[in-house]
C-alpha cells in the first residue's frame, strides 16, 4: 500500500506539479521538515491502520502516529513563527488559504477510496480506530502532496485552514469507514 501510494504521488508530482516550486521546496532546511514531518506521518498512520484492523488496537499503533503528528504540527507552528504575520482574517479567507483546504479535501478522495478498499479486504469490520487512523494517513498524505503546490510561505491562517481540512478528512474517516461493508477473502 505504501509503495502504490508513493507511486500515486510521484506520478500526479510529476504530471502537475510545478517543477521551479518542487526545487524550492526542497532546497529550504523548513520545508523539508514540514515534508518530512508530513510523509513521515502518512507511512506510519498507513501502517497503524493496517495493524489496528488485522490485529485489534494496541497502545503502540494508536500514540506512535499520534505523536508524530504532533511533532509535525508543532515543527509547523515553529515555521509560522519565523514566517510573514498573519494578515487580517479577510486575507486568509481570500488569498491562498481555500485553494488548500480544497486541495486537501479533493486530494483526500482518491486516496480514500483506495486505502479503505484495501482496509474492506480484511475479514474484520473496519472499526472506527482503523478508520480514523487512515484518515490521519489521507490527509497527511495530502498534506505532503499540498506542498509542492503551496508557493508561497506559512503562516496561522494557513496552518489552522491546513489543520480544519486535515480535521474534517479524519472525522469523515472515522464515520464513513464504519459504514463500509466488508469483504470475505
């Protein structure tokens, strides 16, 4: 699942990404960690979803994506603050920030289709835990893919749109993946 979801990505970075903004983005030490931070999370959340719904919630696979998202967020909030001031709530509402929290929301779609495809395949019903762990792993995994596409630099009101729309993927997550049918193998 993994390599088919870096697969995914490389080929729709490849086809449309801006390849002048994909240098940039990976020649600042800031950047990378957010991309870092950003990947490091969908493969872990990936693999927590997958441990969770065959083997049941343990405590490892529930914090360890967690904490990493937690990380990733606070490494973002440090980046805000050595970026521009945030600007009246009138220009984040009609600057950049919605093209992003749509981006997340229209790239998390297909990405979701496929990941709770696989998560049906098991014999088990995918639970809530399972659900909102792969949710984490959507949105992040948009996220990263946000990133070659976001030019310009962070601020609060960037971050906090980036965190709503990575919060509405994950509790759609959690709902929807209740509600899908499993599959005998």
């Amino acid at each position: 699942m993994l390599a088919f979801l870096a697969g995914a990505g490389w080929l729709f970075l490849s086809l449309f990404a801006d390849p002048a903004l994909a240098a940039h983005q990976l020649s600042d030490a800031r950047l990378k960690l957010e991309l870092v931070g950003a990947a490091v999370t969908a493969a872990t959340a990936v693999i927590a979803a997958f441990h969770i719904q065959v083997r049941g919630r343990t405590l490892p696979w529930r914090t360890v994506p967690l904490a990493l998202f937690a990380t990733w967020q606070i490494l973002s909030i440090y980046r805000c603050l050595n970026g521009p001031q945030d600007g009246p709530a009138e220009e984040i509402l009609n600057g950049r920030s919605p093209d992003c929290f749509l981006f997340i929301l229209a790239a998390s779609i297909p990405i979701a289709l496929v990941l709770f495809w696989v998560l049906g395949t098991q014999r088990r019903y995918v639970g809530w835990s399972a659900s909102a762990m792969a949710g984490l792993a959507i949105s992040s995994f948009a996220a990263f893919l946000l990133q070659f596409f976001h030019g310009f630099e962070m601020d609060f009101g960037d971050w906090s749109i980036r965190f709503l729309a990575m919060g509405i993927v994950v509790g759609s997550s959690a709902y929807v993946g209740q509600m899908l049918p499993t599959r005998s193998i």
